[in-house]
C-alpha cells in the first residue's frame, strides 16, 4: 500500500497500468490483502498522515496464483500429501470472500496429464492471441471514446454495464439461475457481465449471448460448493 513518515506508494501504486502478481495468495497475511479491496474498486489508495493527505495511483491488474490445499493437492485419494478438510477450509479461510468478489476470473487449473505433456501438437500461437485481443481492445476503445477515464470494459460502473451489457431474456434467465444456486453477490454479478461483454468482443459479437454469460459464469471457480464452503 505504501506509507511512512512521508509516504511513498507501495507496490500496488508501483504496478499502476500494469500487472500485480501474488504468488502463492494465502501465505500472505489476511490484513495485507484485505487492504487491497478497496483500491481495486477505486483504481487510487489514499494515504493519511496528521497533517496531509496523499493520494497515489493504483490502476492495476491483479493477478494471483494459489494452491487448493496447504499440500498443494485437493481430494486426490493418490496424493503424496494429504489435507484434513479442516486444514484445507483453514487454508482457503485465509483469502475472504470480499476480496474474491473482486476478481473477475477464478480459474481452477488441473493437472495434466503426460499424455498431454508429450503430445507433439501445436496449440494456438501467441501471436494470433494477440491480434485477437488488440482487436477487442479496439473495440472496447471506441466504445468509450467519449467517456472520460473509461477506456475497457473492467472500468465500467453500474450505469454503463447496464448500457453496454443488455441481454436477451434466455441470458437473463440463465444468470438468474447461477445467482440464485450459487448465491453470489451483486458485485460478482457485476463482473459476470463485465466479463461476458469481453468474450463477447473477442469474438467480434455486437450482442452478449448465453453462450457468453455461460462461459464468465465458468470462470467464477471459487463461487462453486466445495472451495470455500
């Protein structure tokens, strides 16, 4: 976060228009983490002293890894290292609701097999990846062209995912369904849109799908039964 006598910004103020990676979330401690939420959600962290204020920049993207269980496996009956369900609720604890509420993407990564290891076939290159995404970023770009301040679709607020976010009354039903069953807050349905709306674009989509709301929906791993519950 930054401070001191004479305050001087932190890492989150140092990552501004980048990236912040956090390797291995919860081993740092809850009452750092905490801290991050709100200048996630307000893109600057405000430093107060007794007789001044500063407020520095923190536009940045979060990006953060973690293991399912202090032994890094989750229910495998083969693993080599085994967690009580006890001790792998304690572990999850450490990272709070809140702040996952602020993370457009969880993604469970399993692991993979040799088979897929050894296979010789070649994926998708990055640079097609890339001249995918700058084409969105286009897009998202002329979208808010006259928008001050707003220059993607994770910056929109309340008004304009309701402008920018319409959906038909199949996605709409759909949404509903996984708010209710996996009883998630108003601002994960917030990031649902946010995130469909760029699927969306990088497929070159004018109108959000149920196609699109089902895959953001995916990507929320850690709203499902059995992570943190």
């Amino acid at each position: 976060m930054g401070g001191g006598a004479y305050p001087q910004p932190g890492e989150i103020s140092m990552s501004h228009n980048g990236v912040l990676f956090l390797d291995e979330l919860p081993e740092f401690k809850r009452s750092v983490l905490e801290v991050m939420r709100q200048p996630l959600e307000d893109r600057e962290v405000t430093i107060s002293r007794a007789r001044f204020t500063v407020t520095y920049p923190s536009s940045f993207m979060l990006v953060a890894s973690m293991n399912p269980s202090p032994g890094g496996y989750f229910n495998d009956p083969d693993a080599p290292v085994t967690s009580s369900p006890a001790e792998m609720q304690r572990y999850l604890s450490k990272v709070s609701g809140p702040l996952l509420d602020r993370i457009d993407i969880h993604i469970e990564v399993t692991p993979v097999p040799f088979e897929k290891l050894s296979d010789e076939r070649k994926g998708e290159s990055s640079v097609v990846i890339r001249e995918r995404v700058s084409k969105a970023r286009e897009i998202q770009t002329q979208r808010f062209e006259g928008l001050p301040n707003i220059h993607y679709n994770a910056q929109m607020n309340t008004k304009q995912i309701r402008e920018y976010c319409k959906l038909d009354e199949a996605s709409k039903s759909l949404l509903k369904n996984a708010m209710e069953r996996l009883q998630l807050s108003a601002r994960a349905y917030d990031r649902i849109l946010k995130v469909a709306r760029t699927i969306a674009d990088l497929e070159n989509e004018t109108d959000i799908t149920g196609t699109h709301i089902s895959e953001a929906i995916q990507y929320r791993s850690l709203d499902r039964d059995g992570w943190l519950g």
